[in-house]
C-alpha cells in the first residue's frame, strides 16, 4: 500500500508537566529564530525565565551573535550545558562557522568536545589536521574513498587532498566512479572523474549520452571507441544503466562488445547486470555474477548475490560470498544466520550451531530463526523488577527528558524525539525502564517502546511490545477474523501507536492507511458517511486497516508474509515478487527488492512472536508463521481492484 518514512507530528495529553505560560513565548522565540528577526527573539526570551526550553532560546540567541558576538559567551554556554543535546548541536553549527572561515586553531580546540559529529563536522576537524600537516587524515580518508559517494563541502576538500597528494590512482578514481553510477549518482561520477589526470577526462557530452540515453550511445559510438580507457568505461556505464530497465537487453549488448573490453571492465559491467536481474528475480542472475569472475563488489552487490543464490538455492555461492564479505557487513545477524544455514545444507552442522549460537536470543528476525535452527523456543525473559518511585523521581528530573517532554508538549515531536534520544545516552537498565515507563505514563508510545528496547540485561517486554487501544484493536482483529498478535506486529510498525501519525507520502493513522485505500475500504465494507477527515479517529481507522488485511490476506493465499508485503508495498508486488517455485518464507522475505519493505516484512513477523507470547502466555514458531510462499500464478486477484 505504500513504502515510506512516517514523519510524525502531533500534541499528546500529558499528566506531567502541565502547559507551560512560558509555551507561547518559547514557541515566539522560535518563530522569530526561524526568520531571522533577533530583536523578536530576545523579547520573547527574556519571558521564559526558568522554563524547560529557555536554554534552546539562549542557544537561538547564540547562533544569530555568533558573527559579531563574543565568542567567550559561545564558551561559556557550552561549558554550562556540556553533554546537552542542545551545546552538541550548537558547538556543530559553531564548528561549522569557524571552519568557513578557516579558523583551524578554533576548530581543533573544539571538535574533540564534540560526542556524535556528523560527518561534514569531521571533515572540517580533518580539514585543520591537515592544515598543520596530520598525514594520518589521509589514511582516514582513503578509507571513506569508495563509501562516501555524495561528501558535503568540506569532505570534498579533504578528498582534494588525496589527489593533490598523489594519494589516489586513475584506477581508484574510476572505481569511484563506478560506485557512483551504480549508486545512481551520475553527476557525482561525473565530478570525480575531473579527478584524471586532464588528458585521461572522459569527453563531457559522451559521458552524458552514456549515461542518459544508453542505447543510442552504444550503438553510435565510433569503431575506435575501444583504444581508451574512457571509452571502454563508458560504455560499461551505458551497459549499467541499461541494466537498471532490462538486465536482459544489457546482457545482450555486452554480449556483443565483451571482447573488446578488459577483464575488469567487463566483469564489472556483467556484475551491475546480475545486480539489477537479483532486485527483478531473473532466473539468469546468478549465471551473471558467475560472469562477473572476481569483479569488486559494493556492499550492496554482495548482498543482492547472496539473495540471488538464496532464490536459486544454491547453497555454495551463498557459503563463498558471505565468507568473502567485508567483516563488518558479515557480522549482521542476516548473514550469518544465511551462512549457518549454506554450512548446514553442506553437512558442516557444528560449525552452523556455532553460528547460529552467536545471534541466538536476539530478539530480531534473524535472532528468532537462530533460536530455532538450535531446537530452541524463542523465550520472554524475566521480566524486570518493578521501577520504584526514586527511579521514577529521577526520569523526571532529568533536564533532557524534561525538554524532551516540553517539545512533545508543544507538537514539536521532531526535536522531542531528537532530545529524548541524545537523553539516554549512557543510561543503565534501570534508568532506562524508568524513562520508558515515563513515555508510557504520558502515552507517548514510541518512546516507550524503544526505550524499553535498549536494555542489556533486564528487560520488560510488555513495554517493549505495549498494546494500547486493546478495547478497539483485539476485538476488531476477532471481527476480521485475524490474528491479533499479527495485527499488533503491523501496528506496532506502522505508527508505535501514535493516533496521528503521518507519513510523507500522506497515510495517517495508527494504521497508516493512505486515503485512497481509506476511501476504497470503507466503500468495499459499506461504512456510511466517510470522510478522510475520519481516518484518524481510533475506531475508524482501526476497522479500516483490519478489514484491509483481511482483505489482502484473502488475495494472497491468506499468507501473512504475503500480506505483510502488500501493507506496505502493494498487493500487487507482494504478489509479484514469488518465486517460480516455493520459496521458503524467510527467503521470501530476505529477498523483497524494497529495503523498506524487506526490513518491515521482517519485523512485523517478529513482533507479532512477541505479542502472541503476551497475548497467549507460549511463544510460537517463527518458522510456522512464515511458513512457505506458494509459486507465482497467472491467477488474478479476487479483487481486482485492490488498492
């Protein structure tokens, strides 16, 4: 039904913290900061006196002076509020002004202050390392060199560098490049081939056809075309972007030029078609990377060959590419679980247990199957002592979670979540399940939620898994006839819960309907009198998304993977994307071309293990829920007309 980050904006009822007078002069300051207007902004600010959110106006304050200001009012603001979220952000921005204007010295002294930088404040500390000659920047940067494929200003500066310093060879910038194009990120190519040396700089126009109309470039390209490297990589772009149309007419095309390409330009362009056949389920995508030979992959690349041989069941290839992956990327429960399992279907069971034994009791998709493969049932752990009242007291006494509870307050939830986030850095278990209790207390389910998942050792899972609104939910599932626990999984992902929830691409509600299912819904089950301004009443929109589940789940062999998929991506992809053959549900998952969908199929099956412990007092089979995904059929729909 739709793929899409929800961005979410709404005012909750609060017990703690009753509204504020201070509110409206803070939401003026704001304003003003926001248009610039300081004389507005100190007014507003001189009337908040001790509120919550008077230390966010001093800051506002702070970056409007900082061109003519003091710089030691900078200083002592950040010494004052040092470890806040609101100093972190405003020693950022402050490095990023020091940093135009080249004031090193400043911006060394600064930046190890700092306790999560974004990348472009590193580049900047990078930036005034090189300036007094820190040849170790350098090494760092060769790192990020086929990573950082889009760098803001002042990464590219360091990257400069590199080549300026000889650092970085023709083969390297064009590896860049490749990247960039398989990334889809042509002009970014384009820039970093102005890296060659001048007479090695593919011709501007060219490069451009190769990019944008791939077809008539190789068709028209001169007999001599081949006598350069720029030539032969061009058209290997041309082939890779054919490939993201029609992997098959691309085959075709390298087909004919393939003896007059290198090695390695051939076996990259055959390794950017196997890519794209693995993200369209082709039956020749394997064949592909077995032409790629030993072509560098992305990351992305590994991991679309291993999902491509997962399809095919070709165990091996899945045992030799995960094991070729990079250790970072390898060590994510997906692969090694996919490895455990390539080892076990070559008889090599030890070795898999052992696997399966470092992701067993995760509880995530992949920590569920492990638990499984071990003969294990996916256990609740004890659930954590009661929080006490001082635990309590101490939540809400601490000044982030109280600026966090005044955004939510004021429907500024953006910068809630952002303050309530940086808040819990550092929190034990304790002062963790405090807090979530807090969120849950005030009814701001997400943050409950995910509070409650940090914890390492003890664990509350009925905060981790809440089931609010179980007077509407579970008797609406029991009218559909669905399981509840696979309703409170989707929900779960959907919303956390939250009643207001929008997405970007405009679904609402604790269902996330989009209006125009919302519309074909309440048509289709007869519900009189709908207006979209209906679909974020509780009731409404969780009768409207049950039945649409049933209603999926009705289309789609009443497979809950199948169904899951359609949610969120479509019924008719959900349908698209089945093998021509059974295909494990797991595998079926791990495969889904959208990594949206793919990572939500995953949790909301998880989930919905959880809730079924919660709601049953047992935890069932993972495995059983995912079950087998029936082979694609030419069989239509029963409703044709499913949105």
């Amino acid at each position: 039904m739709k793929f899409r980050l929800i961005l979410i904006a709404l005012a909750l009822p609060f017990s703690v913290l009753a509204q504020s007078n201070g509110d409206a002069a803070f939401l003026t300051a704001r304003d003003a900061f926001r248009v610039g207007d300081i004389n507005k902004l100190e007014r507003a600010s001189s009337q908040l006196g001790n509120h919550e959110l008077a230390v966010y106006a001093e800051s506002y304050q702070l970056r409007m002076w900082m061109e003519k200001g003091d710089p030691n009012n900078i200083r002592d603001f950040l010494h004052r509020n040092e470890g806040s979220y609101v100093a972190e952000k405003l020693r950022a921005d402050w490095i990023r002004w020091l940093g135009k204007r080249l004031t090193w010295n400043e911006v060394d002294a600064e930046f190890p202050k700092m306790l999560a930088p974004e990348p472009d404040v590193v580049c900047y500390s990078q930036q005034a390392r090189l300036a007094r000659d820190d040849r170790k920047v350098l090494a760092e940067a060769e790192k990020l060199w086929l990573t950082m494929l889009e760098p803001s200003e002042p990464c590219r500066q360091v990257m400069d560098a590199l080549v300026v310093n000889q650092r970085i060879t023709a083969d390297e910038v064009w590896a860049r490049a490749r990247r960039q194009v398989e990334a889809n990120r042509p002009s970014w190519a384009k820039t970093t081939l102005n890296y060659l040396p001048e007479s090695q700089i593919p011709d501007s126009k060219a490069f451009d056809s190769a990019i944008n109309s791939a077809m008539s470039y190789l068709v028209r390209q001169p007999g001599n075309w081949s006598a350069s490297r720029a030539g032969r990589e061009l058209a290997a772009f041309a082939i890779s972007r054919l490939a993201t149309n029609d992997p098959r007419i691309a085959a075709d095309e390298l087909e004919k030029i393939k003896g007059k390409l290198h090695d390695n330009e051939r076996q990259w362009a055959w390794s950017q078609i196997a890519l794209q056949g693995a993200k369209k389920h082709l039956g020749e995508t394997v064949d592909w990377f077995a032409n790629a030979g030993k072509a560098p992959l992305s990351e992305e690349g590994a991991q679309w060959k291993v999902r491509a041989a997962l399809r095919a069941q070709e165990w091996g290839v899945v045992r030799d590419t995960i094991e070729a992956m990079p250790a970072e990327l390898a060590a994510k429960p997906d692969w090694i679980y996919w490895l455990g399992r390539a080892l076990k279907s070559g008889g090599r069971t030890t070795e898999a247990d052992a696997l399966f034994e470092k992701i067993a009791g995760q509880t995530n998709f992949y920590g569920n199957l492990a638990d499984e493969e071990l003969d294990r049932k996916i256990a609740l752990p004890p659930k954590a002592k009661e929080t006490t009242a001082e635990e309590h007291k101490a939540a809400l006494d601490n000044p982030g979670i109280r600026r966090a509870l005044a955004f939510f307050r004021l429907a500024l939830r953006t910068e809630g979540v952002k303050e309530w986030n940086w808040s819990l850095r550092g929190m034990d278990d304790r002062e963790l399940l405090a807090v979530a209790n807090l969120a849950k207390r005030n009814q701001i389910w997400d943050r409950a939620i995910n509070t409650a998942d940090k914890t390492r050792n003890e664990h509350d899972f009925s905060l981790r898994f809440l089931a609010p609104y179980g007077e509407t939910v579970r008797p609406a599932a029991q009218n559909q006839s669905l399981d509840d626990a696979w309703v409170y999984g989707l929900m779960r992902q959907e919303s956390r819960f939250i009643t207001n929830a929008k997405s970007n691409v405009g679904a609402s509600g604790l269902m996330q309907l989009m209006p125009a299912t919302a519309k074909w819904v309440a048509k289709k089950i007869g519900l009189r009198d709908f207006s979209h301004g209906r679909v974020n009443d509780t009731e409404t929109n969780v009768l409207l998304g049950t039945s649409y589940m049933r209603l999926v789940m009705e289309n789609l062999d009443n497979h809950p993977v199948l169904a899951s998929a359609a949610y969120n991506a479509g019924p008719g992809r959900a349908k698209k994307w089945r093998a021509d053959r059974p295909l494990e549900g797991a595998i079926y998952a791990e495969t889904i071309p959208f990594s949206e969908t793919r990572d939500y199929v995953k949790k909301v099956m998880s989930n919905s293990v959880y809730y079924s412990a919660q709601f049953n007092g047992k935890t069932d089979s993972l495995k059983t829920r995912l079950g087998v995904v029936g082979a694609r059929t030419s069989d239509s729909m029963k409703d044709a007309d499913l949105p």
